[in-house]
C-alpha cells in the first residue's frame, strides 16, 4: 500500500473553521489509509464522524500529545468501540499516535486493533465493543473527577445503535440526578445499526426530545455541518446550569466520498483493492476546491 502525505491547506486560509476543515480531511484521510490496509471495516462511520472528531480533537478536548495520561486531560470515551478506525485517525492526527503504525492497522500485535481497547492504545480512554457501556463508565469518571475538583470534561461518544441498551439510560438519569456538568455525551446519528436503519429495529426517536425528558441539555444538529459542531461543542462546554449535556449528531455515512456514502450496507463496508486510492483522490480533490472531505 502506498501512503502518500496528504494534501497541504489551501494557502490564505486561517480561521477557525478552515483549520478544522482540514483537520476533517486528514482525519478521513488517514481513516481510508487504516481501511486500506484490512480491504474492508467501518469507514462509512469514519467518513462520517470525522467531522465531529475533528471538533473535539482540534478544538474542544484539553490533552497533551505528549502525555495522554495527563491527570488534567479531557475524557473522550469512545463507547461504541467499532469507531476505533475514525478515533486512531483522529489520535494519529492529533500527535498522540505515529502516523507510522497506521501500517500495523488490526494485525496481530497492533496497538491499533480493529475494537478500541484501553490497554493496548495510548489516548483510547475504555475498551469498546460491548455496546453501551461507555455513558455509565463516563457517568463514574464524572462523579470521580468533580470528587477530586478536577476541572476536567469527560465527553463519551456513542452511536444511535447504542439507544436500544438499557445501561444507557440508566446512565441517562444517574447523570441527572448526580447533575454531571462536567459530562457532555456526543451521540452518532447515522440512522444506522447492524442490520439496517433504526426505524427498521428498534428506534431511538425522537432522540432529543427523550434526552430532555431525562434532563440533560439538549442539542440537536447537522454532525457534517462544522460551524453548527463547532458551535455546539462550544455551548454544550459553557452551559451555566448544572445538569448533564447531550449533542445529537446527524450525521451521513460515508461523507466525503460520494461513491462510499452512496453505498447501500455500509455498517461494516468491503472496498475493492482498486476503490481506496479512488476514495483517496475524490477526498483530495474535493479537499483542493474547498468543500467538506
Ligand atoms: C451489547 C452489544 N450488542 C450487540 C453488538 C453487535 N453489534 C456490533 S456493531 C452493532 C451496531 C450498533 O449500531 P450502530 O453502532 O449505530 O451501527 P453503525 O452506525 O456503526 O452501523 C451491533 C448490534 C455489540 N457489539 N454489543
Ligand atoms: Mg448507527
């Protein structure tokens, strides 16, 4: 496999918004380069999350590169572990990973295997693949650091498939009832799960309106929108009252690279050999004339 850089920032652009623009693209780019590597995995969800990812890690989250364990380092938690191809990019975009081990991607004695998990990765906060589990562990880690008066956030990261599992409402209203400020929970919308849309197995909807019954701080927006992610990453953090916050993220799989996101089963997507470099260059080429990938 061939790992070329990626694309450098158009020149003259600055603000915020482009920079993170770019950090999207890398973070997708990098996600395609790990897909690469298998042939197959869960790149649509990559493709689309990568914005929201590029929010958090290049703007939102406090943490040093140098020193993922840092006492005073935001929390990400990254509950539905089958992201972990979108959260490695991130992490490798963000300097907590080399970009050199993006090679060693699900082989045997990778620290970057196909499941997030808490002992093999640096930065990678929990151990996924039992869904639902990451809100309560996040509600526990919130309780701890207010305890300690650590000022530190703790933001879980979980998917609509995640809405069928009864810990996570149960983690829903402990999180009201401890009235966890310090917790934001950041939920994927991609209207998709296993076998197919939400509505088809089991709906979470309508998903804000249940998480405002249970009384959190609800937000609903465009999750490939970057100044809508932007802003809500933004309020969610300087919400005055003292109750829990929730961010729903619509988001739509495979964003970026029409080809992918046109896809019909695209919760665990097999790419043919040639189709990743193609993916590569329709993310370069729509990175070059400044649109979203
Ligand atoms: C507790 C639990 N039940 C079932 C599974 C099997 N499983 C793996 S991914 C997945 C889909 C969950 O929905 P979602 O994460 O929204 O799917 P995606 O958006 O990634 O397609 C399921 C059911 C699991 N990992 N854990
Ligand atoms: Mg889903």
């Amino acid at each position: 496999m061939e790992v070329k850089e990626a694309t450098t920032t158009p020149a003259g652009r600055t603000d915020v918004l482009e920079k993170l623009r770019d950090d999207a693209y890398k973070i997708r780019r990098y996600a395609l380069q790990m897909g690469e590597v298998q042939g197959q995995g869960y790149i649509a969800q990559a493709l689309g999350y990568a914005d929201v990812l590029a929010v958090a890690y290049g703007h939102a989250l406090n943490y040093r590169a140098d020193d993922p364990t840092w006492e005073g380092r935001d929390r990400f938690l990254l509950s539905h572990g089958h992201y972990a191809i979108a959260h490695y990019a991130a992490l490798i975009h963000s300097g907590i990973l080399p970009a050199s081990e993006l090679e060693t991607y699900g082989a045997d004695d990778s620290r970057l295997p196909m499941s997030g998990m808490a002992s093999y990765t640096p930065g990678m906060e929990i151990s996924g693949g039992s869904l639902g589990h990451g809100l309560p562990i996040g509600v526990g880690m919130a309780l701890a650091l207010r305890q300690k008066a650590n000022p530190a956030f703790v933001y879980v990261s979980m998917s609509d498939g995640e809405l069928n599992e009864g810990s996570v409402w149960e983690g829903a209203q402990s999180a009201t009832h401890h009235r966890l400020a310090n917790l934001i929970n950041l939920i994927d919308m991609n209207n998709q799960q296993a076998d197919g849309p939400p509505a088809q197995i089991l709906s979470g909807e309508p998903a804000a309106k249940r998480w405002e019954a249970f009384g959190w701080y609800t937000q609903e927006v465009d999750g490939n929108d970057l100044q809508a992610v932007y802003d809500a990453f933004e309020r969610a953090r300087y919400h005055k009252a003292t109750q829990p916050r929730v961010i729903v993220l619509r988001t739509c799989m495979g964003h970026g690279v029409d080809f992918l996101e046109a896809r019909e089963k695209n919760h665990f997507l097999r790419v043919e050999e040639d189709e990743w470099q193609k993916a590569i260059a329709v993310l370069d080429a729509n990175h070059l004339k400044g649109e979203q990938g």
